[in-house]
C-alpha cells in the first residue's frame, strides 16, 4: 500500500512535469518512433475497421526470395518491448492519475489464481506488480488447487457485482478437474480484460465489429510492429500457432491491419517453406528454437512470443527462458526481432493494464 502510494506520488510529480521515461541502449533497438506530441494510449487503431478499405496494388512476385541465406553478422534491430512497455505504463499511470484527480477513482483489477503452478504465480506476481507501479488497484484471490467450481465461480460473480472492479483476470490454465470453459463464461464481457470471451474474439473475427477488449499478447504484438514503424497492409504474414488466447487471435488482427496471414500449425507440412516467404514472422508454439535463420526471408521482422523454460543449472532457479525463434541464427537474417525474455512478455502486462484502463474509463464515461 505504501508503495503504491510512493509510486502514484513520483507519477504524479512525473506527469505533471511531463517526464518521460529515458531509454539506455546500448545495441541498436526500436524502442519507439512516437514524438512527444503523439498520444500513446490512444494507440494507432489495432482494428482496422477505422482504416480506410484501400488496398495495395499486389507486390510483384520478385520482390520475394523464396531461398533463404544467413550471413555472418547481424543484421536485425532488437525491438526493445521492456522499454517501449515501461513507456506505455508510464503513460498509463499518468491517465490513472488524471482519473484519480478528476473524480476520485481509479481502476480495479481483480485476479483469481486456483492452484500454485510456479510459471502462474510469478505471472500474477509481475501483473500485480505492474498494477502498483500505475496506480491501479489490484485484488488478488488465491483458491486452492483441489478447490470446486463453484468456488471459482462464486469468486468471479463477486467481482462481476463489483463496481470498483473493471478488469478481472482468471489466470489460465486451471486445474485439470475444472471445466474453463464453464467458468470463463460466466465472466461479464464488461470485465473481460484477457478478451477471451466468445463474444470479445468473435467480434474480433467480423468485419465491421469492435470487441470490448483485444486479448493482451496478441494486441501487444501488433502495438510492437506498430511502435517499431513496421507496416502490415498488404504485407505477408505467418503466425506459428493457432491456440484461442495466442495464434487465433493475433491472425484475425493482423488480417484486420490487411496482411495476407498464413497460419502454421502442428499439422502443417513444410512450414519452412510457408514461413520463408513472410515478411512478418509471429510464432507462438511454444516449442525451442522451432524457427531456424533459413526459415526466414532475409529483412523479415519476427516476433517471438514462446517462452520456453530450459533447464540451465547455471540460472538462478534452474532454469533460464527462451523463445521459439534460434535468436543467434535469425538476428542474422531478419531485419528486426523481439528477444525472449523482454519482447512479447512486458507488452502483455502493458495491454492488460491497458485494457483495465479503458474499462474503467468506459465505465465511469471518463475520457
Ligand atoms: N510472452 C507472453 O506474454 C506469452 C503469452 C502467452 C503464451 N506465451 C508463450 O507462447 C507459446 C504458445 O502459447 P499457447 O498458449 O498459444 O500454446 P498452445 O495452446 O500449446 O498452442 C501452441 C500452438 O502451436 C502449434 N504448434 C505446436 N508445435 C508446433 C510445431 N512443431 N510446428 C508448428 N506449430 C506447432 C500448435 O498446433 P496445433 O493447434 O496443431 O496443436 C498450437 O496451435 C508458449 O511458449 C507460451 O509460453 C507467451
């Protein structure tokens, strides 16, 4: 609590100056390419239903290497996602400020935890972290592993009730004995701010409609291509992944920006050959080094979002996190890529925030 209230200080004396926060690189990143007078929260549109219809004429097929080559050096730009997410949370923390200021409010998350999975636990703990240093108000429920669905159930309708509560999170996966699919519908789509719910992504697959929210990863991705300057319209894109909170819907948003999306999955025969000819690389399989240097076009932007715990008695806690992308050989071919860790991962904290922001917004008709 003290914390939160020292953070909300040092934001508030932040905002009112205008600080921004500084950005240390010492290799060639994209942090950002947005100016001071750009407004961050309002993002660049990530449905293109406010693009207008005009579509490229076709590139010509030349333009297209379909053989693959590595030189020896690098050639990609790191896309710092830890900083360009460290500035998109201090913007935020500046608007829950502002709310804070104008009408005495500020947002609530709620988030629901069944069971002590590690790799949840220290999810939870990173988003109740990011929640502090903005500013907005976080209540954490722990349920046991062996606990009912009722319990779960019971716990979610007490936040749907909630009025200070404008974002609840129901971390993902629960318990075997549980049916997730049951309870994820009982979550109001009000409060849906992973955007998980079936309405939320089949809004988010029809043109002409606008989902409440974007799930978190997949909106991140876009925000990544969008702040490193990346154009989608009429470019070729491969997802690696077709899972509901990952693969699914970051085709159906890339597909909404005019890519042309290919999805690969586990089934698909010579993904290599269909990945080789995108000029945007998202993958999501959750499988080590699966993507190679000569699966990448040379100058593709690839965006890992796997994070894959390998055993390394060396690390801390055994273990040490790597994408699906070989990052030593595609820093070679591709013109920019996402690291793993401090890619995808920070941006998904950064958009949750950013979702439970324009909730509380929506729902006290603050703008
Ligand atoms: N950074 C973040 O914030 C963040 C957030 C969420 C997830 N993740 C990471 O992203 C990865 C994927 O997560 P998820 O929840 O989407 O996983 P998931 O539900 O297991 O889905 C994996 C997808 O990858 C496909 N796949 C598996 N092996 C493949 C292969 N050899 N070639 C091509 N496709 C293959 C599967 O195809 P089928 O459909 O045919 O089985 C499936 O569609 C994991 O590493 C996870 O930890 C990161």
């Amino acid at each position: 609590m003290m914390l939160a209230r020292t953070m909300m200080r040092r934001v508030a004396a932040a905002c009112k100056k205008g600080v921004r926060n500084g950005t240390p690189s010492t290799t060639r990143t994209i942090n950002t390419q947005m100016d001071d007078s750009y407004p961050i929260l309002i993002s660049p549109s990530l449905v293109s239903l406010d693009l207008p219809d005009i579509w490229p004429t076709n590139s010509s097929p030349n333009e297209f290497r379909s053989t693959c080559r590595c030189s020896n050096e690098q050639t990609a730009a790191i896309i710092d996602g830890k900083s360009i997410a460290g500035e998109i949370m201090s913007r935020i923390a500046c608007e829950v400020w502002r709310m804070k200021e104008s009408i005495g409010r500020v947002p609530g998350l709620a988030v629901i935890m069944v069971g002590q999975r590690r790799d949840s636990q220290t999810y939870v703990r990173n988003k109740i972290k990011a929640c502090e240093e903005t500013g907005i108000k976080s209540s954490m429920t722990e349920l046991h592993g062996n606990c009912k669905e009722d319990e779960v159930v019971n716990v979610l309708s007490r936040f749907n009730a909630d009025p200070s509560i404008h974002g609840i999170l129901l971390q993902l996966p629960l318990p075997q004995h549980l049916d997730e699919e049951k309870i994820l519908d009982v979550m109001s789509l009000e409060k849906d701010v992973d955007g998980f719910h079936p309405l939320n992504i089949g809004n988010l697959a029809m043109r002409g409609r606008q989902p409440l929210f974007i799930p978190c990863t997949p909106k991140g991705c876009i925000e990544l291509l969008m702040r490193s300057g990346v154009e989608i319209m009429g470019k070729k894109a491969v997802v690696i992944g077709r899972s509901n909170i990952v693969g699914l819907p970051t085709s159906l948003l890339l597909q909404r920006h005019h890519a042309t999306v290919s999805i690969v999955h586990a089934f698909t025969k010579n993904p290599e050959q269909i990945t080789c000819e995108a000029d945007i690389v998202v993958t999501a399989a959750g499988v080590p080094n699966l993507v190679r240097g000569n699966w990448l076009k040379p100058g593709a932007v690839v965006i890992d979002v796997g994070t894959n715990p390998i055993e390394d008695p060396s690390c801390e806690f055994g273990y040490r996190l790597t994408g699906d992308v070989c990052y030593e050989e595609a820093v070679r071919v591709a013109s920019a890529v996402t690291p793993v860790p401090g890619g995808v991962g920070p941006m998904t904290i950064a958009m949750l925030l950013s979702n439970t922001l324009d909730s509380a917004k929506r729902a006290y008709d603050f703008t």
